[in-house]
C-alpha cells in the first residue's frame, strides 16, 4: 500500500474511499489544512489573544490538539497568538472532561454557564473550576428552553453561545475567538441557514470569518477539515474524546437533525456533497458589504437589519396570507399595506427594527414572556 | 365538534391551511387563494394591461390552477389581459400524449386559444426516439433542455409579451435547495426571481411563487378542476428526488420554512469576484445561451450525427468529440473519394448516402409505430398527492356537507389502495439515498 504523498509503502490510512496515506502525510495534511486557513486570510495579528471556544466533542479536542502543536513549534511556522480556553458548561459530566483535556497540555480552562444568558453582564469565572450559578439562573434559563420548539431552541442555542462567546472575549481582553466547526458541520449549518431564513446571513454564519460584532471577530479555522478526517486524527494519535455525548433527541423533530441526516447520508453515496455544499457557501457574500453606512443589528444574532427591496418578497406573501385568512369576507378591495403593519406585530414581530426576518420568526413562535428582558429593550 | 371558519362568515371550515394553520370554509379558501395571487401579481407587477400572455400548459395541477385563476382574476380585476394557452408536445407515449386531452379540455373550459408545438415539428425527434437512442439515464436533460427553447418558439410564434409558468412555492424551494447541493450559483441566484428574462428575450413570470402546492391540490379538488396526474413514464429527475425529500422531510416539521427557504433565495446576495456565465444569444438558433452554442443546439446534433452523449457532462469536451467525428467523417470522404478516383463509378458514394437516409427512416418508422400504441389512461388513476393532502389538512366532522358524503366514502376506499402505492413510491425515492 503505497502513499499518495510520499510513495512509502506504510500507507495505514484511507481518505474518500479511495486516497491512501501514511500516517506522517496524513496529519501533516490536517494541520497544513489548519494552518494555511488561518495564514491564507491574514486577519490575526502578533501575540493577539485568542479565545480558543471547546466543547469537548471531537472538533474541539483536535482543535486544541492543533493549537498546542502549533503553539509548541521551534521555528519560523510557530504560531504566535496568546491562547486563552473556553467552555460554556451545559453539563457537568462534559466540562470534567474538558478540564482534564486541557491539563494534559497545562492550559488553564474558563467555564462559566450557559445559562448565564439570561442576565445582561458576566464576570470571569475561576479558572479549572466548575462554575458557581445560582439555581434561579438555571431555572430561568431552563424554562425559556422548555418554551421553544426543537426547530427554535437549536437555532436559539447557536446564538446564545454565539453572544456568551462574544462577551467573555470583551471579558477576557481577547479581539478573537477560534471555534471548532469542520465542513461536515459547516454544509449541515449552511443548509439549516437557508431552511429558517437567513439566508443573507450565510458568510457570517458558515464562512471563515463572522464580523457581525464590532470588535470581536469569530474564526473558524478548522473549515477545511472534514469529520471524517477527525475522526481518523484522533485514531492515529490517540487523543481522548468524551464519548457520553448527550443522546441526540428524537431524530426527526427538529430541521436541524433532518437536515444533519440527509448531509451524511447523502454523502455516503455522493462523496463529494459537502464539498460541492461548502464551495457554495464560500460564493455566497453579504449584502451591501462595501455599503459603510450603520444600519441596525438584530438584537439576537446581530445581522445588519435592513428592509427588503424587492417589489414583494416571501414576507410580504406570508403577511397577505394571513390577513386574508383572518380578515372578514368583503369582495371590496383590501388596504394591505396599512393592515400589513398590523398583521406583522403578531407573525413578525420587531421585524426589521430589532430582530432579522429568522429571529422575529422564532421570537413569535417562543413564549415571549420567556426571553430575558434585557434583550429586546436594551439598544435603541 | 365543527370548527368555525376564522374569517367569521358563520360557515364551518373545511379545511386548515398549510401556510398560516389557520382554518377556514370553502368559500373563504377561495377567496383567500385568489387574492393571494392577485396580490402578488399587482404588487411584483407581472403583467401591463393590454399584454398578451402565453400561460404554459401541461395538463398537471399547476398550470390548470394557473391557467384557471388566471382567467377568473383577468375578469374580476380587469386586468385586461389576452390569455392564451401553450403546450409543449415531447412525444412521450403514455404520458404527454394522454394530458394533452386535458389542456384541449381546458381550452374548451376556459375559451382560451391553445398552441401546441411538437419536439418532432421543432427538432425532428420525440421524446420516445430520443430515449431509444440515450437509454433511461439522462434523458431528463434533453427534454428539459428542449422544452425550455420550444416555450420561447412557442411565445414568439404566439406573439406575446410573457410566459406565465405554474411554478409553486414548493418547486421553488426545491430548486434552491438543488442548486446548493449541485453547486450552481447562478442558477441558484436566479431561481428565487419572479420574473426571469433577460434583455429581448420573452420574460417568464411565476404567479404560483407563493402559493403551497398543498393549496393548489386542494383547490383544484374542491373546484372540481380536470387535471392529468400520472407522473412521467421515463425515469424521474433523480438528483432532484433528494431535495424533494428533505422538503418534504422539513415540511413536516415547519410547514413555513418553504416560504422562509424562499426568503432566504430572495435576500442571498453573491460575491462579488464570483464570475456567472453572462447570457447571450446562440449563433446557431438566436435563442438564449449561457455558450456560444446553446445546450439545445449541441444536443441536437449530437443526436443527429449518431452521438447522444455529445451534450452530456461537461461542455469542454463537445468539441473534442465533435473534432473527432469530424476526423472519421473526413477520412471516410477521402477513402471515397479515393475509390472513385480508382474509377469506381458512384455507386459507392450513392450507397453511403443510402445508408445513412435509411438509418433516419427507419427512426421515423419506429416513432410512428410508437404513436399509434395509444393507450387509454384513466386520468384519476395515481392521484395519491391530492388523497394524501385532504387526508392531512381537510377537517373531519364535516357535517354541513351531507351531500357529499357518499362521494367521500368511495374516496375513502380509493385512498387506502393509494396509501399503497405512496409508500412504495417514497421507499423508491429513499433507496437512493
């Protein structure tokens, strides 16, 4: 069995079915892969502090794993950020782990709670320690989950870390976060994105780099890097993942785990699927990206808030329908942009104005009352 | 317990709507479907008074919802539109032959003039012929290719200033979804616009944009509209069977993310660097190209020339293949010409010729062979969808409708059987997976 690479015979790896490798080309190829997404878009600067974000699964060990060998180099490639580690804890079996993994490495870990959402500031938390919440946090925070649909909760979840990422690297004196996703997540999140709407969100949300927040810039250097090269990463060097991860609910009651379905099943048949899916994210661009002028953010995932412009739009079509669905029968015809107004308060609320066409979808769908305030009143 | 109509017109309603959830009578639906429809027309501003429009016509549910609505909103809004109807005939036995007896249906229905434009008029082959030559396997492309160049023959020859299409909300959001996984970005960058068209080209309109396809099943069932719905004999769209399926799988769950699947087409903007093919016009034919050549050209004469595989896959290798051709043809020419300067008279050309006059006569043969197999169909015969949407979405207790309920007990039986064949096929559809 010979090597694609380097024509040695030890060749132990197969990649797509069909490309062998030795075990040095192999991972030299993951971490070139690493490396040259973070150098091809010279974004980070000298000694930058890093907000490295861990989950403990699979994607994050071998990110932490990259990191401490690209950290550990002796020469000229030796990358010079100033990593600091994050955990947000959903649970306490996972964040032992995550502890553990890093002590290995002699990393300090940051762990606060998830459901440190609900209240508008955060402290840092004590390094290597399980976070101290008060239980009224947690209720709080539990109850606004039980309120949404799995559809919901799951796009919900993504901003709430998304928005706790943000705020303890402002905390942490950090000008960028590092998260874990490979292309297999990416083309699954791709999908999901244009499912629930947001579609005009797509650079920010699969691209490499989100720039939605003013000072904090999000990067996903592992973007390049498959599952299935993950999993065959953390074989051949023997990394330790956490294998308790929490059973996945129901297969078919949310968008995300269909669409997460189809992804792989359909790439099992057609390898190269997630590649086409993710060289189609990266021609999708924002809008207006040159335009300098300030427009609104939407208050949960902070995409520029901005009317449409087509003459009508699905929005527009699905306000109609509902007025002529409500609306008592006169063959007269209907003023629809004065009733407009009215019907959006209740099917899009705070459309345009404070949230994004997805999140005033969820948010008419969530138990209002179940939001944390400071939300929807803080800004403007 | 019956459920009040939630328009407050005192009827009980009949069934949910898949859009907002909200229940509704059948009056009330009616109304609601056509003045959604008449808004988006307004308001995307689709048609000029005085414009002559071509609404094309399959025979499916679609188009007669279209070609239906089109003509009552004409009337009601005075839009002053000159309707008429197009049907492309592919020449698939069994098929196009049988729902073309449902547009001259229409025709006589609704009074609107009908056209109908045949690939064997147009091209010179049939769908039937094509499929003789390139098996089952990509067939789809040549008739998909043809049709879209045979509606603007048809519009033009019609003289009209649009092409209204039966496009549905889920047809939209299929393709958005297809696109994406195909990796087609300027398709994908197109395919959520309501008109499409470039310039001096007859623009194509889609009324239905934002209509379910659940409502117009449900329309056409309680208007008690003819329509043909037997799905095609030659292989389905494979590729596209999986995005149908995810969209059927996530409908279930959300019934709104087709509407929000659209948003999410109408607000993608494209990169900038990113390069689309421009459109133009084909040097051979003058009908839109993204290539010099259009597909519908190159496909034709590979077929003519003995080479169906010539348009499909990619389009580099058509001319090193027909470069080929051509480099066989010639050294056949000059082995003729060699024989006849050895002073062998004609025969020997007149016998090439010969041969290959026959080879199309026989063709032509076979395809008139193929068209007198007529076969009786019984158009209400395969009409799973329109049972499985009233199954889901019309409400029980439907007691101001006594009536009808003997029509319904039948329907009932019907849909058992039907049940049936709705699960093989979706089995069908999932092994490809």
């Amino acid at each position: 069995m010979k090597c694609k690479k380097c024509n040695s015979s030890s060749a132990l790896i197969i990649l797509r079915k069909k490309d062998l490798y030795c075990r040095e080309c192999f991972l030299a190829n993951v971490t070139h892969k690493f490396r040259s997404s973070i150098g091809k878009n010279k974004i980070l600067g000298k000694a930058d502090n890093v907000l490295i974000c861990l989950s403990g699964k699979e994607g994050s060990t071998v990110l932490l794993d990259l990191i401490n060998n690209a950290l550990s180099l002796d020469n000229h490639k030796k990358l010079r950020i100033t990593p600091i580690f994050l955990h947000l804890c959903e649970n306490y079996e996972t964040i032992k782990n995550v502890i553990e993994q890093c002590q290995k490495y002699n990393y300090d870990l940051y762990s606060p709670h998830i459901s440190e959402y609900v209240q508008s500031k955060s402290h840092i938390p004590i390094v290597n320690s399980l976070p101290i919440v008060n239980n009224e946090l947690i209720e709080e925070y539990n109850n606004m989950q039980n309120s949404m649909l799995p559809t919901v909760k799951d796009d919900f979840i993504t901003n709430i870390k998304r928005t706790l990422y943000i705020r303890y690297a402002k905390l942490l004196n950090c000008k960028y976060i590092f998260t874990g996703e490979t292309t297999t997540t990416l083309a699954t999140k791709l999908l999901v994105n244009l499912a629930i709407g947001r579609g005009s969100q797509v650079q920010s949300d699969v691209g490499f780099l989100d720039s939605r927040d003013m000072e904090i810039k999000i990067i996903r250097p592992m973007k390049d890097i498959s599952e299935e090269e993950l999993k065959l990463y953390i074989n051949s060097k023997n990394l330790k993942v956490n294998d308790k991860q929490t059973s996945k609910e129901n297969e078919h009651t949310s968008l995300q785990t269909v669409i997460s379905t189809f992804v792989s099943s359909l790439q099992e048949n057609f390898p190269s699927t997630i590649s086409t899916i993710c060289k189609t994210a990266d021609k999708i661009g924002l809008q207006d990206e040159c335009d300098n002028e300030r427009h609104n953010m939407c208050v949960i995932c902070q995409s520029i808030l901005k009317p449409d412009e087509k003459a009508i739009s699905a929005l527009d079509a699905t306000s109609i329908s509902k007025i002529v669905s409500l609306r008592k029968h006169t063959d007269s015809a209907i003023d629809v942009d004065m009733e407009k107004n009215v019907i959006n308060s209740t099917i899009f609320p705070y459309i345009h104005n404070r949230l994004c066409y997805a999140c005033s979808r969820n948010y008419a769908e969530i138990k209002q009352s179940k939001i944390p305030s400071y939300i929807i009143e803080t800004q403007k | 317990m019956p459920v009040p109509c939630k328009r407050g017109c005192g009827n009980n309603a009949v069934l949910k709507r898949p859009k907002t959830g909200d229940a509704i009578c059948k009056e009330c639906f009616f109304w609601a479907f056509e003045t959604e429809i008449h808004y988006t027309i307004t308001k995307g501003k689709l048609f000029n008074k005085g414009d002559s429009v071509a609404v094309a016509a399959s025979g499916g549910k679609d188009s007669t919802v279209l070609a239906h609505t089109l003509k009552t909103l004409n009337e009601r809004y005075n839009y002053g539109l000159n309707l008429m109807l197009l049907s492309i005939d592919e020449g698939i036995t069994g098929y196009r032959d049988d729902s073309l007896e449902t547009v001259k249906q229409n025709r006589d229905d609704y009074e609107m003039p009908l056209k109908i434009l045949s690939y064997k008029d147009l091209y010179g082959w049939t769908m039937d012929e094509i499929v003789a030559q390139i098996g089952r396997k990509n067939n789809c492309t040549f008739c998909g290719v043809f049709r879209r160049q045979a509606l603007d023959r048809g519009a033009a020859m019609l003289n009209v200033k649009c092409i209204a299409t039966g496009h549905n909300a889920d047809d939209i959001a299929e393709t958005v979804l297809m696109n994406v996984l195909r990796g087609d970005i300027a398709r994908l960058k197109r395919c959520t616009a309501i008109t499409t068209g470039s310039e001096g080209t007859i623009p194509r309109v889609k009324p239905l944009k934002y209509t379910y396809e659940k409502e117009i099943v449900m329309y056409a069932h309680y208007k008690k509209l003819v329509y043909f719905s037997t799905e095609c004999v030659f292989a389905p769209n494979a590729y596209r069977g999986h995005a149908r399926a995810l969209l059927k799988d996530m409908e279930k769950i959300r019934p709104s993310c087709i509407m929000d699947i659209i948003y999410s087409g109408e607000t993608m903007s494209i990169k900038e660097e990113v390069s689309l093919p421009t459109q133009r016009l084909c040097i051979r034919c003058n009908f839109v190209s993204s290539q010099e050549v259009c597909k519908a050209c190159v496909l034709l004469e590979g077929l003519n020339k003995g080479l169906p595989k010539l348009g499909i896959g990619k389009s580099s290798k058509v001319k090193k293949l027909l470069d080929e051709y051509n480099t066989r043809q010639n050294n056949l020419e000059t082995a003729v010409k060699d024989l006849e300067d050895c002073n062998i008279t004609d025969k020997k050309t007149s016998k090439t010729c010969k041969n290959i006059s026959n080879g199309f006569k026989q063709k032509e043969c076979n395809a008139t062979n193929c068209c007198t197999n007529k076969t009786e169909r019984n158009v209400e015969k395969n009409n799973e969808k329109l049972q499985t949407v009233l199954d889901k979405y019309s409400l029980e207790n439907n007691s101001q409708v006594k009536l009808d309920e003997e029509d319904s007990d039948d329907s009932e039986i019907k849909h058992q059987d039907e049940d049936d064949t709705c699960s093989s096929s979706c089995g069908r559809l999932g092994v490809g997976f």
